[in-house]
C-alpha cells in the first residue's frame, strides 16, 4: 500500500467496520460500503479500491474462508470475538486472493488492528492463524465445487437441480468475477457520440451491445458521482437486464405506464426516455423514502414525463383499473441472479424466504394485472434465477387471470433468441449470459 504507513491499518479499520455492520448487524453491504466510500471519498483512488476490494471479496469468499479458518484454529468462528472474526475473515482474503500485499504485511497489520481495537490478549492467537494459514495455502484442496466457489450447499444443489452440473458450476464461478458497472444513455437528454466523447474524456473504459445501443458497459472511472455524464443526467445505471425490460414493453409515444415497485427508478426513467417525453409514467413505490430515490434520478435527468406516488402495491388502487397502458412488476424477490453484486444474498436467503417471497409476487400480481387496459401490457420481472419465483408464477398469471403470453421471438436479436421467448418470457443466466441473472415475461390482456 503505498503513501502513508498509517494508511494500509486505517484502510482495514474501514474494511473490519463495514464488515461488522453487514455480518453482526445485518446490514446491507451494498449501502454499507457506498455510505462508507462517500464518507472517505477524500482517500486516494487506490485506498478506495483496495476497500471496495477486500470488504466484497471476504464475503464472497466467506463459506471457503471459514472452513479454512475452522480447519487451523482451535476456536472456530462460531466461538469468537465478532471483531476477531471479522478480522480474521478479511485477512485470510488478502493472504489468499491478494498477490500483491505481502502476507508478513497482511499478518502484521491484523495484529495492530487487534491491538488498536483492545484485543491485544488475541494478538498471539491472530498472528498464529494467520501465519499457520500462510504457510499451508499451497496444499488446500477444496472437495466441493459449493466449497469452492463459497455458495451454500443447498443453493448449488438447486441449481444442479434445474440446470445441470455444468450451469451450476458457470453460474457460481460468474459470481466471483470482476463485472462492469451498466449505465443507459438517456438519449432524450444527449447524443450517444457525445456521451462517448465525455467518458472517454475522463479516461473511462467503454463496451458496447450490439442488441442494446442505448446500454454501455463502462469500468476504470473513479467513482460515478465524478463523471460529467453522471452530473448532467446523460446516463443512468441500470443494468443491461434490467434494460430490456423496456425494450420488451415497447411503448408508444403518449403511453400511460404504472411501474408498481419503480424505486431507484431505473426502468420508468427509461420508458420516459423511450416516449420522448410524451405519456407518463407513474413510478410507485412503497415508502418516501423509495420514492425520494426515485425523484432524485428524475431530477438529474430532467424527464418531464414521469412521476414518483406513494403506493402500496397490494392496495388496490380502484382509480387506476383499466387505465394503464403497459403495467411494470419489477417485483421484491429472492435476487439469486444479482450475488455476484451483492454477495450478502448468498447467506440471507432460505428456501422458507423463496416461498414467501413467490407467494408475495402472486398476491401484488393479482392487485395490479387490473390496472392494465383490454389490448394493454403487463411485464413481470424479477433479478433472480429460481424458476419457482419466475417461470412458477408467469404460467399462474396465464392460467388466472385475462392474460396471454407475447411471443418476443426475434425481439432481442440473434444473441439472444431463446426457444422460451415464443411464450413470453426469457431467463438469463450469469455465466451463460453475459449479464447479472434476470427474468423477464411479457403479457397482453385479452
């Protein structure tokens, strides 16, 4: 770590804090860590990264990380200080996974660290893990590929379940890899060449889609609030998955569209945007606190066709029945397609939560089908890759109620032309595709 000594044991106090906060209190890493990174937005490029690196790879790694730290340690985790714990957890990343940082220096550091925290009676019993760890990481074997890619057992079992070895095994390595952050151009506000020209004016690598002009792939920037493009509302982040929602809706200029769960309001700003501020889109969500975030995007990207309300989507809504002419159920799920964004999901979720959260969807379904008009369209969305939550609920849509699945063949090009898309609907896979996991079924009502 270069610069100032101090830096690599203050970096690792941030680190050893936002860890606490995800894994003792049950916070969030995702809000954690950006809470932490605007807090610290003062600290070098490098130290930010080296925290955004080390937080998301211990717990990326945590299943394999504590098998190994049980397997040297006479005290297993379960039994520990919480901080000596969390300690322990994001040193034996550094030793395993980070080349770059010296393991005397990674053992050292912890040892401070223990020793600044109060713990300075566990300073022996951390250095002797961590040294022991060292010496024996050539020889570890791992005899599962749940093991090896730090899913639990019974997540990986149902993937092998519903997709074969080979999938499961895709979708769990997909996890552990460097993904780039999706934005959307707001084409309303700026041409696509002059957003290029922007990020590449602030040294900001660029990929592109063939199927989804309007979607970039960018990494490399510092962080985003930094880039002009950012500043002036000309690009919104939103995953590449989540565009295609708007791209299967298609809606006409003059649409009235409900999203009915919107927030941060990703997919209505870019239904706004595809109706070249004509119609409105009316972006619910549940609380203020959702649609703050929602009216917050709208105001920087300066759409005049959309409006964040206040809304429970189980309320029925009788003012709103037949009126819409396209409906969006991005709805609350399991997220097992987004784990390698948010890796805490991995450890949270249960089978009992599934089934919840699939009964959940179908009584938010049954309310707001009916705000679509006769010849209008509902999408109903999720981030996840349980079938039970995706295609489960879309063949109860069509065996309930006046829905019929659109055929989307051909709709997404020819990278993506699915058997599935002939009934309304496509599952992308992490590992597989080349995005986050994602479901997407398109309806009409009869």
């Amino acid at each position: 770590m270069a610069g100032n000594p101090d830096r690599g044991m203050e970096n690792r106090g941030i680190v050893l804090d936002i860890l606490s906060e995800v894994l003792d209190k049950g916070s969030f890493v995702h809000l954690v860590l950006n809470q932490a990174l605007q807090k610290y937005q003062y600290l070098d490029k490098s130290d930010r990264a080296f925290i955004t690196r080390v937080t998301e790879g211990t717990l990326e790694y945590l299943l394999q990380i504590d098998h190994i730290i049980n397997k040297y340690s006479r005290t297993k985790t379960d039994k520990m200080k919480p901080l000596i714990r969390n300690l322990l957890r994001m040193s034996v990343y550094q030793i395993l996974y980070m080349d770059r940082v010296p393991d005397s220096a990674v053992c050292n550091e912890a040892v401070k660290l223990a020793v600044k925290r109060r713990f300075t009676g566990l300073k022996g019993f951390v250095n002797g893990v961590l040294r022991t760890i060292s010496r024996e990481k050539a020889s570890l074997v791992f005899d599962s590929p749940s093991l090896a890619y730090s899913i639990p057992q019974w997540m990986y079992d149902m993937w092998e379940k519903e997709y074969g070895s080979a999938k499961a095994e895709m979708i769990a390595a997909s996890f552990l890899e460097d993904r780039p952050t999706w934005v959307r151009c707001n084409l309303s506000r700026a041409l696509r060449e002059a957003i290029l020209k922007s990020l590449d004016s602030q040294g900001v690598m660029v990929k592109e889609l063939d199927c989804l002009p309007s979607v970039l792939a960018i990494s490399g920037y510092d962080y985003m609030e930094g880039l002009e493009c950012f500043q002036n509302g000309w690009i919104q982040v939103q995953d590449a998955t989540s565009a295609f929602v708007g791209e299967l809706a298609d809606p006409k200029e003059g649409d009235y569209i409900i999203d009915v769960c919107a927030a941060p309001g990703g997919k209505s700003l870019h239904l706004a945007d595809k109706m070249k501020g004509t119609g409105m889109v009316e972006a619910r969500d549940l609380s203020y606190q959702k649609t703050a975030l929602i009216e917050e995007n709208v105001a920087r990207s300066g759409a005049a066709n959309i409006k964040a309300v206040v809304w429970d989507a189980l309320v029925p809504d009788e003012d709103a029945r037949e009126k819409a002419d396209i409906v969006i159920a991005d709805l609350p799920c399991s997220g097992l397609g987004i784990i390698g964004k948010k890796p805490d999901i991995k450890y949270n979720m249960t089978m009992d939560k599934m089934r919840e959260l699939s009964r959940l969807q179908r009584d938010i379904l049954s309310v707001v089908w009916q705000y679509v008009k006769p010849g209008g369209t509902l999408v109903y969305s999720t981030c996840t890759i349980d079938p039970m939550e995706n295609e489960g609920n879309a063949m109860w849509l069509s065996e309930n109620f006046p829905l019929e699945p659109v055929d989307l063949s051909g709709r997404l090009g020819e990278d993506f032309d699915e058997p599935s898309l002939k009934d309304g609907r496509i599952q992308f896979l992490p590992g597989i595709h080349p995005f986050d996991g994602f479901f997407i079924s398109v309806f009409r009502r009869v």
